[in-house]
DNA sequence: TCTATACTAAACCACATGGTTAAGTATAAG
DNA sequence: CTTATACTTAACCATGTGGTTTAGTATAGA
C-alpha cells in the first residue's frame, strides 16, 4: 500500500494550493538560502503569517530551515515535489487516450483508486484530511438535515 | 500578469490536496465517463460528500459533468492539470542547478514571484486563499495578541 | 552590559473544509 | 399514475486555515 505516499501527496498539493506558498518557492528558486526575514520583506503580511506558511512548507518537505546564529535560511528541496509530478504524469497519460499503456499501467497497481482509509491509528489526531466515522454532537443541539420546507 | 493563471492553480492544487478527490480522478482515469453513484460506491463516505468533491473538482475544471435523464456522466479535462504541470516543471527546474536556463527563464517574467495580491474587487466574496486587511472584532471580544507569561 | 535584530510562540478571529442527516427535485421504470 | 432511482440542496458539526497582535527567546552588535 502506498498511504503513506498519499499523506505526503496530501501535504504537497495543500502547501501549493496557497499562493504566497508559491510565491515564497519562486522567491526560493531564484535565490536560495534567503532568511526568513529576508523572505518575508516582499509580502504585505506579518511575519508570523510568512513563519506558518514556512512552517506548512517544512511539513511538506518542500524546504529545510537551517539556523545559523539568530538567522535562518531556507533552501528547495526535491524529493515530494518529484511525487507530485509522479501522479500529474499518471493523470496526463490517462487523458492522452493511450489505452495500450494505460491498462498496462494501471495492472501495475502503483496507482490508488481504493477509497483511501483513515488510519486506525491516532483517531484523536486528525491525520489524514478524507475522515469517515461521525462526530460527536453535544446535547441539546440540534441535528444536521435539511429543515422541511413547509 | 498572469493573476488568473495562479488562481486557477490554487483550485487545482487545493482540488488535489485531497486524498478522496485524488481516488476519484484516479477511478475515472482507469474508466471514463462514470455516474455519479457508480463512481462513489466504493467510498465509505455519504453520496453528498462524494458530491462537494465532485464540486471542487468541477470548479477547479479538472471534470466535466453531463446530466443524461436522471444519471450524471463525471468525464476528466486535461487543461488545468498541464498548468500544474508547467509550475512543478519550473520548481523542477530551480533545483536542478542550471543556473542559466534559470536566468534567462526568470527574467521571462512568467513566473510571479512577487507576492499575490488579492483581487480588489469581490471583497464581500473571498476569491483567493490568501487575504491581507485586518478582520473585524466584535465589541466587547478579547483582542489578538499572546498574554503575559508573568 | 545593554540594545537591536531575528525569530518563535500564544491567543484571538472570521471563514473554509469535509463530513453528517434529512428533505426535495427530476427522471426512469413498472 | 405510482414507485423507485439518481441526484441536489439545506442545515448542522468539529476541525482546520490564514490572518492579526502581543509577548517571549536567542543571538549579534555597540
């Protein structure tokens, strides 16, 4: 099973989802090694708003911080971003209409259609972003349901 | 300025940072044109579930839908993923150390590395992920700000 | 030693997300 | 015409997101 390439596809297409994520990866890909304060100069943001959207690209993999005396550069990694082409790549050759190679691909079993699982594990830690199993309601409050329309 | 080009990214890549929507890109993948009920029978989730994930799936146009008497057919489009395609071919090429190719493709100025702005319009409607302005508190609320450790 | 800088952490907010159940609508089948 | 199926919509919930301001810590510079 591939779930946990899942969690890290989870993680890599939500940190891209953001735009000043990117803008700070482009910003990265110009000049590596910029400091976070350094990074954050352009933006109109604060700079703990710069700091978490450093922080969700460190959960991603898609940088490294390494701290240096009180600054802290940021570089671009590869590795997850390479996942994520990976997928891109197998959702390309599906519309390309090559049935040949898409059967022949998809008997490989690399490629997960199986509704993804929750892990059983850490149910008090919300892991993985698709969760099934309902959720407590607190008492008196009234129950999910369209109301009839009358 | 390429503004619409990044807010069709941020659809596309929220759309897949999902692990359900990916599954069902996937199904679809191995067999086109499904309806909507066929394609959430496998998932463990209730069919209005499966049906906002066709929604974010439809705005990010990453499928269309066809209504043909009561059954919807869910088809894959090609557009937006070679979009995302093309910003991951870029981020690929940042690390692979060509410094020229990395020159001279910069100073194109496809690729916006300044921060996003967000749209001045559709104030009242939140188009982009990212937002600057400061929120409204309400009376009598405990403002932002970390308390005194004392 | 004191001051300044760089970064980190906490607390707050409005809004978004991904699920649920129940009701409603459109269309096909009997 | 009635029933069944496929889908749609509304209302609810817990949690997450992306911003803010304020306080705190670590380190460099004067």
């Amino acid at each position: 099973m591939v779930k946990y390439k899942d969690e890290a596809l989870d993680r890599t297409f939500a940190a891209l989802s953001d735009p000043t994520r990117r803008a700070l990866l482009a910003r990265l890909g110009e000049q590596d090694g910029l400091s976070v304060s350094e990074l954050a100069a352009p933006f109109p943001v604060s700079l703990p708003a710069i700091m978490k959207h450093l922080d969700v690209l460190t959960d991603a993999g898609l940088i490294v911080r390494e701290k240096t005396g009180r600054t802290v550069a940021c570089r671009l990694t590869a590795r997850p971003m390479e996942q994520a082409m990976d997928w891109l790549n197998r959702y390309a050759q599906f519309w390309s209409h090559n049935l040949d190679r898409l059967t022949a691909f998809v008997e490989q079993e690399t490629w997960p259609t199986q509704p993804p699982t929750p892990p059983n594990a850490q149910q008090s830690v919300q892991a993985s972003r698709s969760r099934a199993g309902s959720a407590r309601r607190p008492k008196g409050s009234t129950p999910p349901g369209r109301k009839p329309r009358n």
